[in-house]
C-alpha cells in the first residue's frame, strides 16, 4: 500500500511541477510577444514595459491563447500595423519555443 500512496505522491508532484512550468512558458511567452508588437507599433521603452504587461494581463481573461491574441491584432490593426492573425499565431507559437528554451537555460 505505502508503494502506491507513493507512487500518487509523485505523480502529483510532477503535475504540479508541469503546471508550473507551463505557467512560467506563457508568461515569458506573453512577454516577448508584447515586445515584439510594441517594436511593430515604434512604442518607447516605458511604453513597451506596459504593454508587456497588458499582454500577460489579457491571457487572464480565459483559458487559451485566444485573449492573447485577440488583444495583439486588435491593438496593432489600431496602430495600422500590416499583420494578420496567422502572422501572430506564427510569433506565439515562436515565442513559445523561445520562451521554453530561455527557462531551460536558466535552470
């Protein structure tokens, strides 16, 4: 019995450590793609570190990728930016890649 309480307990653990990576991946993800529609809109560096942090704030708003994108190509449809949703998924699907590898190198 005690074998597979502890098999549960690890099997928990590493859940709960996925989910905190995972966590961590869309945050800098988001991060990076706030800075990369920012450099598109000609944003100053203030200007840049709040947006940033609007991106991470809308992934808040439901579960997926769908409020983060929905905010980049409507704020940079508004700054008349020439980009379409599949360039956008292209740069989150990017930018997950990059975020991942920066978290692995870290660690």
């Amino acid at each position: 019995m005690t074998d597979f309480t502890d098999r549960r307990k690890g099997e928990e653990a590493k859940y709960a450590m996925d989910e905190e990576t995972a966590f961590k991946v869309a945050a800098r993800r988001n991060r990076l793609l706030g800075e990369w529609a920012a450099g598109l809109m000609g944003l100053t560096e203030e200007e840049t570190d709040a947006y940033k942090k609007a991106v991470m704030q809308a992934d808040f708003e439901e579960a997926g990728d769908e409020d983060v994108i929905r905010k980049l190509l409507g704020d940079l449809t508004a700054a008349e930016c020439d980009v379409s949703e599949a360039d956008i998924r292209a740069k989150l699907e990017e930018m997950t890649v990059q975020a991942r590898r920066q978290l692995m190198e870290q660690s």
